[in-house]
C-alpha cells in the first residue's frame, strides 16, 4: 500500500473493543469472486474449531492481506518459544486451508 493509500483513520465499535479470540484461521472459498476468512477457536484434545468471525473478502484482496500481514509480523520479536501444534492439520478438506 502506497502512502497516498494509506488508512489515516480506524473507528472500533463499542462492540468489538475487546475483540474476540481466535488461536486458527482459515480460507474457504466460495462460489464467484469472494472468499471467507473464518477465525476460530481450535481444541487440539476434542479435534474441533468453532469459527468466532467470519469475514468476505474479494479473492483478488488476499496477496495484499497477505503482504500487510507480513509487514505487520516484522513489528513483533520472534520468541524462543514454540506453540504446540497439533499432529496433523485439522478441517483440511474441500479446498479449506487451516492456519
């Protein structure tokens, strides 16, 4: 995104101050030009996710939500830390990709 492009101003909602937790996403697509990006919640011990929010998106806008989440990754440290991650991926079915 150029500076000219740039989003000066971001409202927040009462609502969704706090936001919602979400430790999984994925994309799913959908017939025509959109596709969902779902948040969720995964449980590695009941093998299952419930989506917290799901958004639509055009399908042309994912290589720009993937460049400014990358962009945004570099602003935070990389920790020693490692998360466990499940076995194998979950819920990869029907195109669904899980991250």
């Amino acid at each position: 995104m150029s500076q000219s492009e740039r989003i000066t101003k971001v409202r927040v909602e009462e609502g969704l101050k706090f936001g919602l937790f979400a430790n999984a996403f994925r994309i799913v697509n959908e017939v025509g030009p959109d596709c969902f990006l779902d948040f969720m919640v995964y449980s590695a011990d009941a093998h299952e996710a419930t989506v917290v929010s799901r958004v639509r998106v055009r399908r042309e806008f994912l290589p720009s939500i993937r460049s400014s989440l990358s962009s945004a990754m570099e602003e935070f440290p990389e920790t020693d830390e490692k998360e466990s991650l499940p076995p194998c991926a979950p819920l990869r079915k029907n195109g669904e990709t899980l991250h």
